[in-house]
C-alpha cells in the first residue's frame, strides 16, 4: 500500500502492516495502533533497525527515557519511538521496559555508574548508567540512593536534573574525549557523530535530534564564504556531508571520528585534507 505523503521513518512509526494512530491522516497502513508510554529501566537498550539480533544499531534508549510502545512480539521485540528525540526502532524488551512511570527530577552526572544490588560497593553490580540518564530516586542509605526501579546508585554521580545542566555544551563534549566511536551508540560508552553533539547539547538544556541531517536542518547555515574565511567561534557546529561536529575555537573541531574510531580534537584544515566538505555551519 502507498503512503498518502512522505514522512521520514526514522521519527515516524508506520509500516505497510501497522502504524501510530496519529499518523492516520498522512499514511496508510494495514492496522493503526494507539501507543502506550512506557519508560527504559535498563543502562542501554540497543534501537535496532529490524527485530533481529543482528541488526544494524539504529540508536539507544537510554535509562530513564520514555518510550511509546506500538507493538509488543511474540519474538521478544518491541517497536517503539523514543519520545526524547523520536526515533523508532525494535528493542529487546523483556527486562528494559517499565509500565510503572517514575518521576525524572535528578540525573547521572558522571560518564558512567554503577547500579549495585545493595547500599555498598562491595555489593554485585546489577547494571551501569551513564551521562545524562534520568533517574528516580527513593529515599538514601548511606552513601547511596535507592532507584525506584531497584538498585542502589552512589549518590556524588547524580545530581538534580536543575543543577545537572552544564551550560557549557564544548565542556561536556570535551569530558567525552577518547570515548570509543559506535556507529548508532548514543552514551558515554559509544558515540556517533551526531550522538556527541546531541548529548552535549542534552546536558545544556538543548534538545537536538538525532541525526547529523536532521540536526543540520535545524541549526545549520550555508557559509557565507569559503571555510577559511569563516571567522569561526567556540560552540559552532560544522557540518559535513553525513558528519558534524563542534569547533572548540577558532581551529579546532571536538567529533566522533570513525577514522580514529573515537572522539578526538583535530584542526579543522586537517579534516579539510580528508575531502571533506562543509555544507553549513551554525549555532544551537
């Protein structure tokens, strides 16, 4: 069946068989579904492309974040859109969703931490959250918070979601340094391009999509002259073809490299000499 208009599937849940109910005016589809919002009670849970293990990483959901849930398989996958930026994809289910909402008022502020199955360190660790992740807490003991998910969280790693944010989106981008290049990773444990920049973005308030396109389109500019003339400011974002980044100063750009399979910071000339080319600039 055709679809009535043509909408970017990445952010919009529609198949031929089945489709978000909202979607009904613009798509056409077998079955519309109404979604029901559920929330990720796991570290990371992999977006996968198709409801196969071995499918291509799409994105991650990450703990805390809400989703809403179209579809719930006999396999094990579910087909659901995150509502932080949109973006649809198949999730394990069992152990990484909650129908039970918890309140979001405080949020991990260090790179990664451990959830431990008891107020210690020496207790078994049960998982691992990390930069960014909402959390809910409930109560404390000791040097710990208890999660309202179950688990024990070290209470220095998190902080109010108000006091978390750290304005400055180059710092957070700059604490992410050397942190291992994931095509469709979207933590502290595995970035992509594009995923650095909506994290650092996250951590100041910003919300930003997902995609270095996507991300493009909205904050981004043609240059006004060739690159090198470009009077080049702290926090700008440059974007290449399926590529961005973030200049740190007049020279230097901070981004996820699949060259360097990491994040790194490298003269804007010398990515240049890779052939690259900047298709617009700009700021958040």
């Amino acid at each position: 069946m055709s679809q009535k208009v043509e909408l970017d599937p990445r952010v919009n849940a529609f198949r031929t068989d089945l489709a978000d109910l909202v979607l009904k005016p613009f798509v056409t589809a077998e079955k519309y579904v109404e979604s029901s919002i559920h929330q990720c009670v796991c570290g990371i849970a992999p977006l996968l492309q198709a409801p196969d293990e071995k499918a291509p990483r799409v994105s991650e959901i990450r703990y805390g974040e809400f989703v809403d849930l179209l579809e719930k398989r006999k396999d094990g996958f579910a087909w659901v859109q995150n509502r932080n930026d949109r973006y649809v994809g198949y999730i394990r289910a069992e152990g990484a969703l909650n129908e039970a909402i918890a309140a979001l008022m405080n949020r991990v502020i260090v790179l990664h931490t451990f959830v431990y199955e008891e107020p210690s360190l020496k207790a078994p660790v049960q998982d691992r959250l990390t930069l960014g992740s909402f959390v809910s807490l409930d109560g404390e003991e000791g040097d710990f918070y208890p999660l309202a998910s179950g688990g024990y969280i070290f209470k220095k790693h998190v902080a109010p979601t108000d006091e978390a944010q750290t304005l400055d989106y180059v710092f957070t981008a700059g604490q992410l340094l050397g942190v291992p290049y994931l095509l469709g990773g979207r933590t502290a444990l595995g970035l992509d391009c594009s995923s650095l920049v909506q994290l650092a973005l996250d951590m100041a308030g910003i919300d930003a999509p997902r995609d270095a396109d996507q991300q493009q389109e909205l904050f981004g500019h043609p240059l006004p002259c060739h690159w090198r003339d470009v009077v080049w400011k702290r926090g700008d974002l440059v974007f290449f073809e399926k590529h961005v980044g973030i200049m740190t100063d007049h020279e230097h750009l901070i981004h996820a490299d699949s060259h360097a399979m990491q994040v790194v910071v490298e003269p804007l000339e010398e990515i240049m000499l890779r052939k690259q080319v900047i298709l617009a600039a700009g700021r958040p």
